[in-house]
C-alpha cells in the first residue's frame, strides 16, 4: 500500500488525526483575512467585465501578420480603451473593445483598418447592445441565488438546519474568494466565467456533503454516550475523509492547471483563462472550506445546544476523573520487601506442620510407662 493510502486508512481507523476542530479560531482568522483582501481588490480595482455584461463591439480581421500586441496598442489608440486580442487558428485577430455604441465602432473600425492597411469591408463587426449585457448579468445573479436557495432547502431536509448555514457559509466563501482574484489579477469576466463559478459551487458542495454524511451518521445517539463529545466526533469526521477529498481535489485540480497555465499562459489561448481560473481558484478554495469553515462551524453551532453541552460536561467530568486516577496509580509507592505476616506465615508454617502430622499418627503426648 502506498504512504498515501496508509495514511488515509490509519485516518479512517482513527489510529492518528489532526485537531481541525480545536484549531478552527486560527482557520476562521485566515478565511476573514483571504476574504477582507478579496473584497478590498473588488472595490479597489472591480472587475473587467466582458462585451457580454457591458456591451460593446467585436471585430473579426482576415488573416494578418499584425502580432497580439501591436493589435492591442491599435485599438487602444484607436477607441481609448483597453482591447482583449486573440489570435484565432487560422491567423485572423478577435478583438473585443467593451463600452462601445455603433458610431464609435464605425470610427474604430476605419482606424484598424488604416493602421492594419487594409480594406474596412475585410473586417467584420458585431455588436453587444448594454442591455443585452444587463439582461445577461441578471440572469447570471439570478441563477446563483436560485443555486443557493436549492442548496439550503436540500440541506436542511436531508440534514439539519446548522448544517444548511455551515454550507450556505462556505459557498459565499468560495464564491468571495474567487471573485476577489479575478478583481486583482484583472481577467475578464464572461459568461465562462460565471458557468466556472456554479461548477465549483457543486464540487465544494459535494466535499462538504461527503463530511456531513459521516458526521450524521456517526453522532447518532450521541448523548447516550461519555466517552466522545460533538466536537470530538466531528474532527474524526473530518480526519476519515481527508484523503479522499484531498485526491478529490487533486485530480480535478490537475486538468484544469493544463488548460490555466499551459493552455492559456504558455500557449497564449487567453479564451481558457475566463473559466479556467475560476474553476482552479473554486474548486482549492472549496476544498479548503469544507474541510476548515464548513464542519467546524457546524461543530460551534451544535455545541450551543444545551443537550450538547450537558454532554461535553461529562465527558470531561470523566476524563478529568480517569487522568485524577491515573495519577495516583502512578504515585503509590510499589516495595519490593516481603509483607510482615506473609513472612511470619513463612516460618512458622513450616515449624507446626511436624507436631501435626505426629498426632495424626495417634503418637501419645505424654511419657512412656
């Protein structure tokens, strides 16, 4: 068996683990931070929404030696804005200018064509309305918070309601997170995008589900027991799915590390970038949210109940009674010397048995005649 695996089964077997539960202060004041700074770079820089949000124009160009760069700096001349360039297989430019209305792009498009040097009619304009963006956009919100409410519902029915706030908590966590990273790194956000945002929220659902499952099935009857309080079993909850959601994680982590920076840093396909980074940024900060927000916060929540608390009340009454025991075991004295009546036992048992085994012979005591 592998190091790996052999760690996973002494971790489902409980034989080691790791205290997430008694450490979770410190993981909360990790997330808070990650988050302040995800929402200081959302309201600092915002994000760079796409044609598709915001509208504006797209223009197609026949096949050019013009390199990405310097169609970028044209465009930018051109319209006064910054221009995503892509180039296409077969040698043609897409360049998207945001914000733009059909006099503006009519301008821009006789500008590129001068600086390309070549006919107007060559390259082709389409535009994106704002309205159509907004459209869009709202929609794009809408389904996130129907996604959201289905989630709490599902939860709630086939769990508890603690753990339907745990998980509604760690999504918005996720979701703050990744958009905070599209805020500073400065991606544009498409519709891409927005279909890599729900696809992480399933794969963190589904790691937090995982855990969730184990703790509802292992806390039954709880309180008819001293030995382990909710925390307790939570943390043996986490610590038994560890490894599988760590490899989990890993190898959809894998694909989508190719198609981020293979695909879209080292061979320049900047149309992978807008969904690739949300679902690489989702789906390690889902992750880590089920493993460090979602159950602990759980674990907080259930120890608030009274019925819980008379429970962590004796469990360490116990285990304060049996370390009180423990320590006086080890402080009696243990002699080596022989106890005094045994001793005495020793020498006189041996001295009497001769006198009674003559009068069991039916010798006379007194003298002879």
């Amino acid at each position: 068996m592998s190091k790996l695996g052999n760690l996973g089964a002494r971790l489902h077997r409980g034989e080691i683990s790791y205290d997430f539960i008694g450490h979770r202060k410190l993981w909360y004041g990790i997330s808070i931070l990650i988050t302040i700074t995800a929402i200081v770079g959302l309201a600092v820089r915002g994000l760079n929404m796409g044609i598709d949000f915001q509208g504006g124009a797209v223009f197609t160009t026949e096949k050019t030696s013009v390199s990405v760069s310097q169609a970028e700096d044209y465009a930018k001349e051109a319209s006064g804005h910054d221009a995503v360039v892509q180039k296409l297989g077969n040698g043609t430019l897409r360049i998207q200018i945001a914000g733009m209305d059909t006099k503006q792009s009519d301008q821009i498009k006789n500008d590129l064509a001068k600086d390309f040097k070549v006919d107007p009619e060559t390259i082709a304009a389409d535009l994106v309305g704002p309205s159509w963006g907004d459209q869009i956009a709202n929609k794009a919100w809408q389904g996130l918070a129907i996604f959201m409410v289905l989630v709490v519902i599902y939860l709630a029915i086939a769990f508890e309601w603690r753990m339907a706030i745990a998980a509604l908590v760690a999504l918005i966590h996720d979701i703050t997170i990744t958009v905070g990273i599209y805020a500073l790194v400065g991606f544009e956000v498409t519709p891409g995008t927005v279909i890599g945002l729900l696809t992480i929220l399933g794969y963190s659902l589904y790691d937090t589900v995982v855990v969730f499952d184990s703790l509802k099935e292992q806390t039954k009857d709880i309180t008819k027991q001293n030995r382990w309080t909710y925390s307790d079993i939570a943390n043996r909850s986490i610590n038994s799915t560890l490894v599988r959601s760590i490899n989990t994680t890993v190898v959809a982590l894998l694909p989508v590390a190719g198609l981020l920076f293979i695909g879209g840093g080292f061979l320049g396909a900047g149309t992978l970038n807008d969904i690739s980074l949300s679902l690489f940024v989702g789906l390690a900060a889902g992750a880590y949210s089920s493993i460090f927000i979602a159950t602990p916060l759980v674990a907080d929540l259930k120890e608030r109940e009274p019925a819980m608390k008379a429970l962590r009340k004796r469990v360490l009454a116990k285990r304060a009674q049996a370390s009180v025991e423990e320590e006086m075991a080890d402080a009696r004295p243990v002699s080596d010397e022989p106890d005094d009546d045994a001793a005495a036992h020793a020498v006189v048992g041996p001295r009497t048995q001769p006198a009674s085994r003559g009068r069991g012979r039916g010798r006379p005591s007194g003298k002879r005649r």
